[in-house]
C-alpha cells in the first residue's frame, strides 16, 4: 500500500484548517430560526463541525468528503460522542452533492469550497437548495490592501482566485444567492487546534524517507511562516448565502 502524506501529516487531528466549535457556534446563532431537515457538511473533513451541527441542530448530518479515512475518523468521533445516528457519512466529491441530494435545508462547508473553485461551487451546489435554503461557507480572503510581498507572492503561487469580501459577495449573488451576513474568523481560530498542532507535525516529517512526506511538510512549514508575516491581511471569511 503506498504511503499518503496528507494522511501521514493530518491522521488524527481533530481540525483540519482554521475554526473551532465557538465560531461554528457564532454563525449558527446568526441563521434563522427556522427547522431544518436535510442538512449537508461539504468538505467535513474529519468532522470538527459536524458535531457541532449535529449536537446543536438534533438532526441527521450528511457529512460530504472524498478522503475515506478522514470519513473514517469522523466515525469514530461520532460514535464517541454518542451522536453516530445523527451523523451518516458520504465518500464523494463535493461537486456530485446536486446528484445525491436536492431541498437542502443548509448546506455547510468550512474552508473547502476552493478545492472545487469557491465560485465554481457556489453555482454547482445552488440548485441543491430549496427556495429559502442557506448555504454557510467559509473561504479565505483578503481582508486588506497592505499586503507584505512576500504574502502576494506567496498566494500568487498557491492560491491565485484569492480575493476579497466584495467580490465573493460578488460571485454569491451572480450563484443566485442573497448575501444574508459575513463573519471573519479571528485570528486565534488559525492557531488554537491546528497550527500549534500542525506545526509541529510538519517539523517532524521533514526528515521523512519518502520525498513526497518532506515536500509537504515543508510546505505546510511555509504557509505557517507565511501567516506569521502576514500582518493580518488574509483570514478566512463565513459567507452566510440564502437562496431565494
């Protein structure tokens, strides 16, 4: 069986990205109060906030991604919660989720949506939606114009659709979607469970046997030095969207 880096480097960890369970909490506290039935988690990862959802909204969480070990774990962490009935997991990728589901209530998705283009996925998941349904997803974006070189740089390379609060307001509304609110994720919610986490993981990695293990922790290294510069002038940004 041939060895997975990402696998190696995020096996275990609770938070795969930026975010924790009071900002999570935070964005549902601003949704309507309205039931919900058919709830989606796109990009759930290991499954950080689909707890959250399922312990706080009492219903079943379809919980999307296409790593089956993250889906795996999430599993577990579920069954050790005593929420594993409200949560059903679903091996595939994020663009299929208007195929598998329709009349989503909410679909949530927390720093995932890039993986599929964040406005490629606003415009494949709207049609999922029934009318007044919400989509909530958190994408990275530049939050000033006093930028350090080396952060643009940096972006330029890795991340090139990176943009502003504007315009992925922007591309929401082009989806179909009305822009109900935005939050911006603080700045500890990068460090706290993931980067303290990740780091050190990554440093260990980095005199791995196989290239492809050392590559990518010295990667992760680089985006962690590059938030350390990065004079707050990125952070990941909530997009609450309801569709009409």
């Amino acid at each position: 069986m041939s060895l997975d880096p990402y696998d190696l480097l995020f096996g275990g960890m609770a938070q795969l990205g930026p975010g924790s369970d009071s900002e999570t909490r935070r964005v549902l506290r601003m949704l309507p109060d309205r039931p919900v039935r058919l709830v989606v988690d796109a990009g759930c990862g290991t499954g950080r906030q689909t707890l959250v959802l399922a312990r706080d909204l009492g219903v079943r969480i379809h919980a999307v991604d296409n790593r089956e070990t993250f889906l795996d774990e999430l599993t577990r962490r579920a069954r050790e919660a005593g929420l594993a009935d409200l949560v059903e997991t679903h091996c595939m990728d994020m663009a299929e989720i208007p195929a598998a589901f329709s009349g989503i209530d909410l679909l949530w998705s927390e720093g995932a949506a890039y993986s599929i283009g964040f406005d490629h996925a606003l415009a494949a998941w709207a049609p999922a939606l029934r009318s007044g349904g919400l989509l909530v997803a958190s994408e990275l974006t530049w939050l000033s114009d006093a930028i350090p070189a080396a952060v643009s740089e940096f972006f330029a390379a890795e991340y090139p659709d990176l943009t502003t609060v504007e315009r992925n307001a922007a591309a929401a509304e082009a989806a179909g979607f009305r822009v109900r609110a935005t939050l911006q994720l603080p700045g500890e919610a990068w460090i706290k469970g993931y980067y303290d986490v990740l780091g050190p993981r990554a440093q260990a990695l980095l005199g791995h046997a196989e290239p492809a293990v050392r590559d990518l922790a010295q990667a992760t290294l680089r985006e962690i030095e590059i938030f350390q510069i990065s004079e707050s002038s990125y952070g990941y940004v909530f997009y609450v969207l309801e569709r009409p």
